[in-house]
C-alpha cells in the first residue's frame, strides 16, 4: 500500500466513523439497535472494512456493546450510568478548560468565537438534533484538544458521547439549547480572561447545568 493509499483508507476510515457516530448520537439508531456491518455498509454506500472498524471504535467509546451470539448493538445508557460518567465529566472538563486557559491563542479564542455564534443562528433557526449535537462536540473538542493532555481529550470525547447518548433529545428543547449556549458563552469569557480557575469553573458550571437538565426531563 502506498502512502496516498494509506492516507485515503485513513480519512475513510475516519468518515465512516463520524457518520455512524452521528447516527448513535442523533437518535436515529435508537439504543438495543443492531449495528449491521453488512447493512451499515450497504446504508452507506462503502466496503465493510471501515464499518466494521468504526463498529469496534464505538464499542471502546461505550456507544457500542458486543451480544453474544448477536452480534454489535447500540448501547442503552441508564441514569446510575450517566450520573457516574457526568460526576467524572465535571471534574474533568474543568481540568481541560482550566490547562487550555493558559495556552489558547488569540486564533484559537476567534475560532471558539465563531462556533459560539453559530450556536446563535442555529437557536434562532429552531431545533435540529444531529446539526445541533455536532456543533456542541466541536465545542467541547475544541477547547480539549488544546489543554494539551491527549490521555484527558480522548477520556472526555469518550465520556461526552455516552452523555449525547443517555440524553440526546435535550437539544430539541429551546430552553436547553438557550441554556446550553449561555453556559457555552461563559466559558468562552473565562477562557478570554486566561485564568485558569475561572475556566474551571465555568465548565463545571456547565456539566452541573447538564445535571439539571437531565434531571427535569
């Protein structure tokens, strides 16, 4: 395999995992669904090969269980679940935002600028789930990516896919998605500032807003 070869598995590979990620997420494949290699493929229009790949990544990431004698399914987050991954979200997330205070550039802080007003005109044009859920990762992406710490980003991308999971609907209530960019815009303020335990504890602030909203769903 050559290296333009290698290149173009890789950035398949990574497609195919973000469009069946997207589909967990969304709601669109509900928890207890099957996730059919052969009919993920078909769906998708690629080879088996990275649709099974993303099938074994989504199981690491807790999106995914392995039945046996039936195979991958989606998983079913309960509430004791959730509560554990959110009580571990908002110490964590504050670490992230606290580490990324000192280090973001003026580049960085317009780039979370951007996605915050495009959180704004995505409130003003209504609800859309899988648009909304994927705008909300790349915030708190974003903001994990640059703390620095790879084994803290790829736990929190983990734990904020289980948490979409458990509760992805909360994005089709306006008052969430109001509530949610608030929070989003307070932490962004915090990290302007570069002080590391106001970003701590804006994105605390946040993670415990999430509980809230959970709780009175």
């Amino acid at each position: 395999m050559t290296d333009d070869d290698a290149t173009s598995s890789a950035l398949l590979g990574e497609s195919v995992h973000r469009q069946v990620r997207q589909l967990v997420l969304t709601g669109e494949l509900e928890p207890g669904h099957p996730l059919s290699v052969p009919a993920l493929a078909a769906r998708l229009g690629v080879s088996r090969s990275p649709v099974r790949e993303a099938v074994q990544q989504l199981i690491y990431e807790g999106l995914a269980v392995n039945v046996r004698h039936a195979g991958a399914r989606v998983a079913a987050i309960g509430d004791e679940q959730v509560r554990d991954v959110l009580a571990v979200r908002a110490v964590l997330d504050g670490l992230a935002a606290a580490a990324a205070a000192t280090r973001l550039s003026e580049t960085d802080l317009a780039e979370l600028a951007t996605i915050l007003a495009t959180q704004e005109e995505n409130l003003r044009a209504g609800p859309d789930t899988a648009r909304d859920t994927e705008l909300d990762v790349e915030f708190h992406t974003f903001i994990r990516e640059r703390a620095g710490n790879r084994p803290l980003a790829d736990e929190l991308a983990r734990l904020e896919a289980q948490t979409h999971l458990y509760r992805g609907d909360l994005w089709r209530s306006d008052l969430n998605r109001r509530v949610a960019l608030r929070e989003h815009r307070h932490i962004v303020e915090a990290l302007e500032s570069g002080h590391a335990e106001a970003a701590r504890a804006a994105a605390q602030a946040h993670v415990h807003g999430l509980v809230t909203r959970i709780g009175r769903q």
